[in-house]
C-alpha cells in the first residue's frame, strides 16, 4: 500500500469577511501527481498558503500532517527544511542575482567559514541540466533570461534541495511546448523517485496527461477526489464551477468589411542591441467587429508587437499606424487610449494593476476622466465595481478589498474590468485567460463576443491554440518577429499554426 506523505484534516481558514476554506480533508501519497483543481477563488492558493507555512500553524483551524509528523512550524524555512518545496505562479526570482545565487539564496554552501562558489557553480551546473537550461551560464543574471527560462530556473531551484513533496502552481503558464515537455519529463522523473506533487494548473488536459488523481475545490469546501483514469472533463467542470457549460468556446458571426486599423512596416529594435529586429516590417490590419489572433512560440515578437503599438516604445520604432485612415502617431499610452486602444498586457502586476490599492479603483484607473472630469463620484465608481465583481464573478468579500489581498486569477478579471470600462474601440488583450478557471474563461469568452458584436475589433495574443481557432476571425501566425502565416477560420488548424511558428 501506498504511503501517505501529506494529510489534511479538517482545514478551515478565515479572513475578515470570508471563509477561503471550510473544513477540507484529503491525503498525498508518495510517488503520486495530485492536481487540485478549482475556479479562482476557490480556495487552492490558500491552501497552498497553508501547507508551505505561509499561514503558519495557529492561524487557521484543522492539522497538517507531513510525512508522519505535525506541521506545527510557524516559519516558511521550517516547512521547507521540512522537505516542502513550493514553485508559485507569480516567480519569486532576484532578477539582478545570477541563476547560482537565485538557486542557493539562504542556503549557501560553505567551506572554511566562506561561501564555496566553485561547489554552488558546479551544482548549479548539474541543476540547470536537469531542467534541459544546460546552455545557461550559471553567473548570468536571472533577469537576462527569458520568462519561460526564469520557470525553469524556479524549478531547479525548488530541486536544490532534498523535498519530499513539490507543489507547482500553473507552473506551464510562461512556457512553450518544448519547455512544458522537459517540466512534465521532470515531474514524472520526481514521481518515479518516490516525490509526490501537487500540481494546480488551469489547463484541463495537463491534469488528465500528468496526474494520478484529482482533487476539486469549490467555494473553499472539498467536492471530492478522483482518480484522473476514470474522471472525465464534463464531470470534473461540473464539479468545479457547480454547473453545465454548454460550449467551452462559442462562436459568433464575425465581419471584415470595415478597416479600423492599419499598420504597415512596423519595426521594433531592440533596446540592448539597437541593430537588432525584435518585431521585423510587418503589415497588419484589423477590422471592425471581428477577432484577429497571433498565434507563435515565446520569443515570436508578439507581445512586442502589441506593446509597441500601444506607444510603449516610441524611440525604438517605425513604420505607419492609420485608424479609420487617418494617420496617427502613438508615442505613448495615453495618446493610445485617446484613439480608442486598450491593451491588457500579460503582465497584469507590471503593467496592469496598483496591488495596494482596492478593486474599485483599479477598474476606474484608465478612464477616469472620462467618468468623473475634475471630481471622484465615490458612488459611480462602487456601482461600476460591483457591476464587474457580479459579471466576471471576481470573489472577495467587498469591493473596497485590495488587489494583492485577491487570487492571481481574480486579479486577472479586475485587469480586464479596467480595459473593459475604457469602452475601447480596438482592444488587444494579451494571454487574457492566463490563470483563468474553466468557468471565467468560458463567461470571457462571451465577453469578446459581445464586443465583437457591438462592432469592436478584437486581437487576441494566444499560447492556446484551441482558443484561437474556436474564437478568431483570422488567425496570424509569427516567428522571430516575421508574420510567417495567416489563416481564415475555416482553412486554420494546429498543424498549419505549428508548421508557419517554428521558423526555420
């Protein structure tokens, strides 16, 4: 019989106003891939929170057993001198050190008193290998490496030390395909090791390739768990949001025959090596009610594109922006959003939220004086909160409640509140359902449909290719900052997406 290595009993956590977790029970055995599933909000970043020691012991209700023993440690470093290690979504990376600093931070060997750098450079070697980043230098500092890099950086990180039990969440979400494979091969080599993972991702068919069994959240109670071979995806949605979806991705009339938006010979140099081509001469035009997508592998030039045509770059580009014919020069995001453009970055903590401030001030960031001229009506900014908080179902127990206080995903759905009531005419939303619950994806969905309807052009940066080719008009396809295909609906497929992104 299989041993338990993790038991929770009878968890119940409370914040002023909410009860994130009511008495949840279930076991991790080791050796065993455990997804936990849930909509945001459902309780799992909390329970995550819980078990890594984050809210230490006494702060909540129930026990934590690990590995035989009581997990009454009220430190982060206790849990994981414990043998718990925790990758989370939001990468927790000093990008100015180097990778060898970053993977033995308050762990540092050392020999004599000192600090052994030849044995943390030849670990980190050995470290990075493991994670198929064999061509990383170990002194190279974090913050020269690629998003999708940094992951795996986290994931060697979280090998550094001997852990008995790794808890991923949405671990893939900065990854392409050839990355996501490495992660799982490392997985399933850690699983094979006697490690056990628990495993959070949004993307329904990671769970069903990678896990032994499911555990599902809703509301912060416990539904059930299931072993993932006799679990299909109708059940495991209906358990998690607590109801049918009739479609996952619906499909609206969409139109061509209004240009709203032309863009031609559009170059984006690189800030570091002012030479080199990020984005390379592309044309592109967008036209009213209709959604374009741009498909690629990270590293395409697709955020770059989107970004530096909302005015983020100015000094670094050229070529021609006509909306509705007429030439315009956007040199920054203000006269962007002056022009009917709104841009939802990928980097909502960056670039798309005040983390200290609350809910409804964030969704009436962008257009306040388009709401409210010289004075703040504190009343229309609450109605239009509450208005957002009931149509995207963002959970938190008040709309005054501070973004950093919210899950990633529900922080992701405030984002998209703020560009919404911009009330854009060309929107750009880039990876928007990133972090996103089956449910909120599906009620998003029907979000750009409604826009698209009402005569919005819509271009949606996508890494799911099922998302594209169920939503889009067109889809566009680039690689190293070229379009390197375009495809209508009717004529796209994986394969031919695939084929143009992986430029040869």
């Amino acid at each position: 019989m299989e041993k338990t290595i993790l038991e929770i009993k009878n968890i119940t956590k409370q914040f002023p106003g909410v009860t994130a977790l009511s008495n949840v029970s279930f076991d991790i055995k080791a050796g065993e891939i455990h997804a936990l599933c849930g909509e945001n909000g459902a309780g799992k970043s909390t329970l995550i929170k819980i078990i890594s020691g984050i809210h230490p012991y006494g702060t909540y209700e129930g026990e934590i057993v690990f590995d035989g023993q009581l997990m009454n440690f009220g430190h982060v470093k206790d849990v994981e001198n414990a043998g718990v290690a925790t990758i989370y979504q939001e990468l927790s990376l000093v990008k100015e050190m180097s990778v060898a600093e970053n993977l033995f931070l308050g762990n540092w060997p050392s020999k004599k008193g000192l600090v052994d750098w030849s044995r943390i450079y030849r670990a980190t070697t050995v470290l990075l290998e493991r994670v198929g980043l064999s061509g990383v230098n170990p002194r190279s500092s974090v913050g020269s490496l690629g998003i999708g890099q940094q992951q795996l950086v986290e994931i060697a990180k979280a090998l550094s030390v001997e852990s008995k039990l790794i808890i991923l969440d949405e671990p893939t979400s900065a990854l392409c395909d050839a990355e996501i494979e490495i992660l799982f091969s490392i997985i399933r080599k850690l699983k094979n090791e006697g490690i056990a993972c628990i495993y959070i991702s949004h993307k329904l068919s990671e769970i069903f390739e990678l896990s032994d069994r499911v555990t599902i959240l809703r509301d912060g109670q416990y539904i059930n768990t299931y072993s993932s071979s006799q679990l299909s995806e109708e059940k495991l949605i209906l358990d998690m949001v607590g109801r049918e979806l009739a479609h996952s991705i619906p499909r609206v009339q969409q139109r061509q025959d209004e240009l709203v938006m032309e863009v031609r010979n559009w170059t984006l140099y690189s800030d570091s090596f002012r030479t080199k081509r990020v984005v390379d001469n592309v044309d592109l035009d967008i036209y009213k009610g209709e959604i374009l997508g741009i498909a690629g592998l990270m590293g395409a030039g697709r955020t770059e594109l989107a970004s530096s045509l909302f005015g983020i770059y100015p000094s670094l580009t050229e070529g021609e922006i006509r909306i509705n014919g007429q030439a315009v020069q956007i040199t920054d995001p203000k006269i962007a959003l002056n022009n009917g453009f709104a841009y939802l970055s990928e980097d909502r903590k960056r670039f798309g939220l005040v983390l200290d401030m609350p809910i409804t001030e964030n969704i009436t960031l962008a257009s306040l004086k388009e709401l409210f001229g010289t004075f703040i009506d504190k009343s229309v900014e609450k109605e239009k909160a509450l208005n957002y908080i009931d149509m995207l179902k963002i959970k938190t127990p008040t709309e005054r409640q501070q973004l950093k206080n919210l899950s990633g995903g529900n922080q992701q759905k405030v984002v998209i509140s703020k560009w919404l009531e911009t009330k854009p005419k060309i929107l750009i939303v880039d990876e928007v359902t990133r972090g996103i619950d089956v449910g909120a994806k599906h009620e998003f969905y029907q979000i750009l449909n409604d826009l698209v309807t009402a005569g919005v052009a819509v271009v949606m940066i996508s890494s799911e290719l099922p998302e594209l080719l169920g939503l889009c008009n067109r889809i566009l396809v680039m690689g190293e900052g070229k379009i390197t295909g375009i495809f209508d609906y009717k004529e796209a497929t994986q394969e031919k997406i695939l084929s143009c992104a992986m430029v040869r």
